[in-house]
C-alpha cells in the first residue's frame, strides 16, 4: 500500500461494545488516501476481537499496556505514516465527507500547521442535540479559557505532533488535549472550518458528574502547572493567565458546591480571590458560594 495522507489515529480503553459503529464511519468516507490505527490502551473487553473481525487493509491494530490517553495518541504519532494525523475518539462519528473536507481544507490554506473542523453533538440515539459554538478569530485568547476544540476535528502535520506531543501524566487525562491546544496555538495559528464533519456522541460514562471532584482539582492544578512552566505559553498569556488560574479555582468551587463540601468551597474561593480579584463577580464564583451556604 502507498504512503497514505491522512492517518486517524484511534485510541481506545474498553469500547467494545461503541468502536466498531466509529471504525466503520471512518471506512465509510468518500476520501481514500488514509490509514487507521486503533491504539489499544490495554483494554480488559474484547476490543481486540471486534476490530479483528473487520476485514479492511487500511486498519492496523495496535495493542499496549495502559497509559492513558495521551500515551496512547502518542504511540499513534510514532506508528503513523501520513502527512497529517488526526486523533478520532473511539465512541465518536464521522460524516462521510469529514477526510475529504480535511484534504480540500489543506489545499484551500496552503497546507496549515494544524486546523480544525467543525462537529455536532449526538445522544445515544444518533439524535443531533446541538451544533459545537463556531470558532472566532479571536481563537487563540478564548482558547485559554474555554476548549472549544474535538480532538476529532483537530488535523497536526506529523512532523509537528512528532514536536508537540501530548502530555502523558495521567492526572492531566480528559484536559490533555486542551493543554496541548493551547501550547499549539501559542506557537501556529489556528485555522478553522465551520463545516460540520463530525459527531461528539454524549453518553453515561463521558459525563463529568462521573468524576469526582478531588479528580477535577488534581488534574487542573497539573494543567496550570504544565502551562505556567511553559516559556511560550507564558508570554502569549501574560495578561491573562492569572485570570486563567482564578477560573480554575471557581470550577473546583462549583464542582465542590455540588458535592456538598463547603469547605473546600471556601478555600478554593479564597484562592480565585487572592489570585483574580474580579472573579469574585462571575456567577460561577457567587452561585458557588450560594449552594456552598444554602444546604
């Protein structure tokens, strides 16, 4: 087989019963010239045998010990051959015309660094519940604040992700992509299509009411850390990474608002305060302390 284009790189963790309706949205695009890697995370289900049992040249299978995410987006990276990688959830969906809309993309831009398409969001009945907010050229400020971006429609050179790995500290896992987003942007600009290419499927186990909220605090505090000790990151963000670290602080707040802890409630409101002053007016930091009060 010739060198492909694109490589979808597809990490997974015990998705048996979910990967096989996404791998076969992958083989069904109008685009040809890419291959699928399924990185297996060292999943306990039968994953190996779901995806040995679809007979397409252009899957390879990969299997390794388990490392989170990030390790495995990376293995991906090392494995891959195409000019371009992108990373594909496992439980995810794409439009038959999402490949083909990223190599038209390519050439319309002049063969970006890295861009971005658009998505929807689906239920577990295949329902479009929402389109994802368009993306602004304000991008690179709002991208500190906010991850606007699906791995899904997210498209790296190769040479690139080969440079900006993911993160694999596993406290980071479910904001790594986020972490390394912004330290992308803060060094090639973002380009973007609103074209709608690709499905976010919501289910049970991909909500945040599943983690617990010690998780959350442990996981933001290496994100701040991981950005705060980043040169680059640091003075593009100057004027607002303190900002950034306060907004942190009042989702802990919420999220132990919500597990009735007010007194983590109160230390982590101390510290937004202490840290951004004017958070202290959002609504996140005030409804926060009102649910923390009112029990």
């Amino acid at each position: 087989m010739s060198t492909p284009y694109i490589s979808v790189v597809v990490p997974t963790y015990n998705r048996a019963h979910l990967i096989e309706r996404s791998i076969q949205s992958i083989l069904q695009q109008t685009y040809t010239d890419y291959e699928v890697l399924v990185v297996d995370d060292g999943s306990e289900d039968n994953t190996e045998q779901v995806i040995k049992s679809i007979n397409d040249q252009r899957i390879t299978y990969y299997k390794k010990a388990n490392g989170e995410r990030a390790a495995a987006r990376n293995y991906g990276t090392s494995k891959a051959k195409g000019v371009y990688v992108t990373f594909f959830d496992s439980d995810d969906l794409m439009y038959p015309h999402h490949l083909q809309h990223a190599y038209d993309f390519i050439n319309q831009q002049n063969n970006p660094e890295w861009f971005h398409l658009g998505f929807d969001y689906k239920n577990s009945s295949g329902m479009v519940f929402r389109n994802a907010e368009p993306l602004h050229e304000n991008i690179q400020r709002s991208l500190l604040f906010d991850n606007k971006l699906s791995c899904n429609g997210v498209f790296i050179k190769r040479v690139i992700a080969e440079q900006y790995p993911f993160h694999e500290d596993r406290a980071l896992a479910s904001s790594e992509d986020w972490e390394l987003w912004i330290r992308l942007i803060c060094s090639f600009p973002l380009k973007f299509s609103t074209e709608v290419t690709t499905s976010v499927v919501e289910h049970d186990l991909r909500s945040l009411n599943t983690v617990k909220p010690e998780t959350i605090e442990r996981r933001d505090i290496v994100l701040i850390h991981q950005l705060q000790s980043n040169a680059e990151v640091q003075k593009i963000y100057e004027g607002d990474f303190l900002r950034f670290k306060a907004e942190r602080y009042t989702f802990f707040m919420m999220k132990y608002a919500e597990a009735k802890r007010p007194d983590k409630v109160m230390t982590w409101a101390c510290e937004a305060a202490l840290t951004y002053f004017p958070v202290i007016f959002t609504r996140r930091f005030l409804a926060s302390l009102k649910n923390s009060i009112i029990r």
